[in-house]
C-alpha cells in the first residue's frame, strides 16, 4: 500500500492500529527516507508549549499529519508540493474543550464548513444532546461527517445525562456497560461528558447514583477524562466533595471569585464568553501567572450568532479585548484543552505526528484569520469554505425522531377544574426558577377549566412527549413568557436536555396545531399566530438540527423572527431573551433539570404523572388543587 494512499484512506478515525501505521510511515518520513507530500512555509510560527514564536519555519506534511516541523529549507527529505506563506503567522488549529454542536442547530458536516474557516478544527463534543434522542447510535453519528472526508475532529463524549434525571425516559440510556464499550471502540471518545446531576453523585438514595457512578467508574477504567458540571455550587463543602468525587472541570463559574476557588482547588475550569470579561479581569488582577489549566468554552451558540460573532475565534478576541495576553489566549483553545482532554498527540500544537491544522494570522492583537489548514490542504480563504461539503442523506434513525402517537387537539392541553369551583390554585414556573418552592396563584375557572391570566403574565405552558408513541402531556401555567395575542402559540423539538417538545400559548387550540406542525416537519420550530401556522424552521435531524448551510438556516431563522416580532410577547424582567425582547428563544434551555433547577415540568412519567416533579429530591405535586 502505497504511503498517501494510507494515510488518505485510513486517517479518518483514530484507531489502534491504523494509527500505528501512519506513525511508522511520519518516522520515515521525518528523517527524510521517504517523500513527504507538502510544506507550508511561514514568516513565524507559535510554539504553544513554551509560548515564544519561531520565525521563517517550514511545516512538513504527509498525507493528513505533521513529518517534521523545523527552520526553512533544512528539512532532509524530499516534498512533492511547496507552498510559501512569508507575510502570515501560523498558529495551531484551535479545539473547543467543550461544546454541544448541536446547538448550532446544523449537521457536523456543514457545521465544520461554519467554522473551520473561522481557525476551529477540533471539537470535544458534549453529546448528551443527540445521545437522549438516539443515545444506541449516538457514537456512529458523530464520527460519520469525518468518515465522509469532514477535516473536522469530532471528539464525542458519550453524555453522563442520558437520561438527564430518574425523573425523564425516553431516546436513551447510558450506564457503565455503555460507556465502556464507548471507550473501547474507538480512541476518538476522550471521556465522560459533563457530569450535571450532582445530586444524584453525592446522595446514595437518589435513583441515578449508581448509574452515574457506573460511568465514572468506566471511565476511570479507561483513563478517560471525567467532564464535570458545577452549576451553583459556590460554598467551600460542595466545592471539595465536587472536586473528591473525580469530576475533572467546571464551565459554570460566573465569577472571579467562584472561578478562582475552583481552580485552586484541582478543577479544570472552563471559561464561556458570558463571563469571561469579569473572570479575565479578575484573575489578572489576582496576578495568576500560570494558565494552563484554563480553557476558552463556547458551550451553545447558534449558528447565526457563529455568523454574526465567530466561532472559537471570538472567545479569543474577546479574550485579548479584555487583557490577556494572545499568546495565552491561543494556549486555552490549543494545547491547554488538548492536554486537559489527554488529546495532545493528535491536536493542540504544531507538531510532527498532529494533525496538519494550521490557522494563518495577518494580525495577532486583532486575531485576523486570513486561511485555514486542515488535514494538511487549505481549508478556508478568509470566511470561505473552500472544500466540498459531504452529502450525507441522513437515515430514518436520525431523521424520523417524532413520535408523538397520534393527531393531538386542544383536549390534550386543558386543565380541568375541580367540580363546582370558580377559581383553583394553580403552581406556576417562569423561565429559570431555580428558588426551593414553585410560585402559587389563584386563577380563574371558565367552562370547567382552569384559565391563563394574561392580565398578570400568566400563560400556558406544556411538555410533549415525542419518544414513546404514547402522546404523553405535562401542562401547567408560567409566568412571564409566552404570548399575548390570542389564539398564538410557539413549539420546539429543543428542550434540553432530555428534547421532549415544549410549546407555550395563549389557547389550547393554537398550541395543539403548533405541536402538530412540529411532528410533521420532523421537528425544529412552529409559530401560530392568531390560529394561522405562520412559520416553520426545520430541525429534521434528531429535532436538533438540519441539513443545510449555517446560511440558509439563518435566512429561516429570520423570517421566524419576522414573524414573532408581530406578536405581542409576555415579559418579565426575570427573563430576557438575547434577541426580539419578548420571543422565547431561550425557553429552550428553561426545562433543564441539572442543578441549580429544582422544580422543573417534565413529561409524564409514573414517577412524575402531572410532570411537576422537583429534581433535586423526588417530590411531586399536583398542577393545580
């Protein structure tokens, strides 16, 4: 087998084996007793381990990996192709420690084209999003864009919450049977992904400890990377018993002060851009002068705010905005993620046996990306994607992941009163209700059901089961969100992170025909306003994302916008979206039931048959009594 015919045909996957083979081949290679295939010459070149630049060095590629890396013209072999590229400095290609690419809401395919030309090559993926959809087949479809020929890394940590609690069923479970056979398979999977319900790790009586204990207990066994969640968790006890019980990181500190505790005390912490003004300036000013075990986090982010902001680059820039110097900046989505992740002889560093991932810079203050390098060709020319994006037909395991039973009507939403009353307590949430007790109010009874109170922000609110067939529905009332105009109603297929359907409306009718919409397009967003079906945006992958350029699901994301800025939106100043104040996008994220939640709506489950169910303990309660 000839040597680029290896390494294009088998560099696809990490593998034992094959990645014997191709080190056997870059050891020929760099002591010159075989060909190499390109070099990439550069005017200067960071060397992230010791954080100084090299000028005039040449990188020597072979197939999709670095030979030898050295100053200009030394290089004792022989190189089929030259390139020169004198007037720009080259950096590694940038890692994200941690994100859920399905929140970009496109296919790992077209969401490499997004941000591949923006410097990001590789991906630790949080992939307890997919994985609660389709948790039996959640590793096949990570790793299918690569074997397409994608020259995205796709690094997937099969997810500690499949499923999120005890409380939520549906898509899939994981437990140590799974994870190990995850981390057998292939040298891809660096590790368990955030581990959120802390409960259940500290209290034996929870029902998921000794699931979430199997995991850690698998990957331990492996020498993985235990990926830890530590939302609300600020006092010196919980950061210790965080820290003792093996979870290795943390991207939910909000404040230097929190930030700085959890460092000192082991974690590996992981600064998303929310914070990361406040915590950069904090820690310079504390003086830290070792940053190694921090990392940049994008976590979520659309693919129209990637467009608008950048990808990994912008968490640099912003970064550098704030104080730090840029050759740290590039240190925390290079080498320090990649050692955090135990991934350094595949990515973080220009060196020989990495990929040939390589971010071109005009300007290092302003991080200017002029061209991309992945697998060892030109990826990019400023913005543009230059090669071709692999046309995956998606199969009915990924595509058809609505099943809601049957045609559901307005009945599946009301909520009957009690005989003979006219007014009945109802509990109610509101977005990101994280306080020990659900709010109460009195709301009246019209024609035997219990009735929103739009005078004082009080909505509808329902959870629809789309795994079991069995049209399963939580509802109960919300405060301060949600639409006014009557008969309207919004549903998503994105409700994390268990992804039931979730639908807010001002009548039963709109939010049964929003729902419908949902189960018919495969999933993504239905807007109803005034009983019309007015926009769709289409998610036909696992309900999570689509098929299609970040573009043109932009375009559809605009006109959804369009279309709610003509409704007249309920508002508390508890909750404010990031875009169109008034619409909901961030409802998406208000089913959580990872600490710090507490009371959350769930879909019905023996354990929970109303769904009101408090995360943290058990309990239940009826919606209204």
């Amino acid at each position: 087998m000839k040597a680029e015919a290896l390494n294009d045909s088998d560099d696809i996957e990490i593998a034992g084996d094959r990645e014997i083979r191709i080190r056997q081949e870059l050891t020929l290679v760099a002591l010159g007793k075989r060909p190499a295939d390109r070099s990439l010459r550069v005017g200067r070149l960071l060397d992230v381990h010791s954080r100084t630049w090299r000028e005039d060095q040449e990188i020597v590629i072979h197939g999709r990996r670095i030979a030898w890396v050295g100053p200009a013209g030394t290089f004792p072999g022989e190189v089929r192709e030259r390139f020169h590229e004198p007037d720009l400095m080259a950096i590694p290609g940038l890692g994200e420690v941690h994100k859920h690419i399905e929140s970009s809401h496109i296919t790992p395919e077209w969401e490499a084209a997004l941000v591949v030309p923006r410097g990001n090559t590789w991906t630790c993926e949080a992939s307890h999003e997919f994985s609660n959809v389709n948790g039996a087949r959640n590793l096949e479809f990570w790793l299918e864009a690569r074997r397409r020929g994608s020259p995205m890394k796709i690094f997937p940590l099969p997810g500690s919450a499949v499923p999120p609690t005890a409380y939520e069923h549906g898509g899939g479970w994981y437990g140590y049977d799974e994870q190990a056979a995850f981390l057998k398979q292939t040298l891809m999977v660096p590790g368990l992904d955030e581990v959120m319900d802390w409960p259940a790790v500290w209290n034996p009586e929870n029902p998921s400890y000794h699931r979430l204990w199997g995991m850690i207990q698998a990957t331990f066994e492996r020498r993985g990377v235990v990926e830890g969640h530590a939302a609300g968790l600020r006092d010196m006890d919980s950061i210790n018993a965080f820290a003792a019980a093996g979870l290795a990181s943390d991207h939910e500190a909000w404040t230097p002060e929190e930030f700085w505790e959890k460092l000192a005390h082991g974690l590996f912490m992981e600064l998303r851009v929310h914070s990361m003004p406040d915590v950069i300036k904090g820690l310079l000013e504390r003086g830290l002068q070792d940053w190694s075990q921090i990392a940049f986090a994008t976590d979520d982010r659309s693919a129209s705010d990637t467009l608008r902001l950048g990808a990994t680059d912008h968490n640099v820039r912003l970064a550098i905005e704030n104080g730090l110097a840029p050759e740290i900046a590039i240190q925390a989505v290079t080498i320090n993620p990649a050692r955090h992740m135990r991934l350094t002889p595949w990515v973080g560093s220009i060196a020989p046996g990495r990929y040939a991932d390589v971010v071109l810079l005009s300007d290092l203050q302003s991080f200017r990306i002029e061209k991309v390098w992945a697998d060892g060709r030109q990826a990019s020319e400023g913005t543009r994607y230059l090669l071709p994006v692999p046309r995956i037909e998606w199969p009915e395991w990924a595509t058809n992941t609505i099943n809601i039973g049957r045609t559901l009507t307005a009945e599946d939403f009301a909520i009957r009163a009690e005989a003979g009353r006219s007014t009945m307590n109802a509990a109610l949430l509101r977005p990101f209700h994280w306080t020990d007790e659900f709010i109460t109010r009195e709301l009246p009874v019209v024609d035997g059901q219990v009735a929103r109170d739009p005078d004082h922000n009080v909505t509808k609110f329902a959870i629809v089961d789309r795994f079991s067939g069995n049209a399963g529905v939580s509802r109960m009332f919300w405060l301060g969100c949600g639409p006014r105009t009557p008969d309207t109603a919004l549903a998503c297929s994105v409700a994390h992170d268990k992804h039931n359907i979730w639908v807010v409306g001002s009548s039963d009718e709109a939010m049964a025909t929003a729902v419908n919409a949902l189960a018919e397009s495969g999933g993504g967003w239905a807007l109803v306003r005034e009983g019309k079906l007015v926009a769709t945006v289409a998610y036909e992958v696992g309900g999570l994302m689509s098929c299609r350029s970040a573009e043109d699901l932009h375009a559809d994301m605009e006109k959804l916008y369009a279309e709610g800025a003509l409704v007249d939106w309920m508002y508390e100043p508890t909750f404010q979206p990031r875009w169109h104040p008034g619409f909901p996008e961030r409802l998406a994220f208000a089913t959580l039931t990872c600490a710090p939640w507490r009371w959350v709506l769930v879909a019905p489950t023996p354990e929970a048959p109303e769904g009101l169910v408090n995360v943290q303990n058990g309990a239940t309660h009826p919606v209204v009594w």
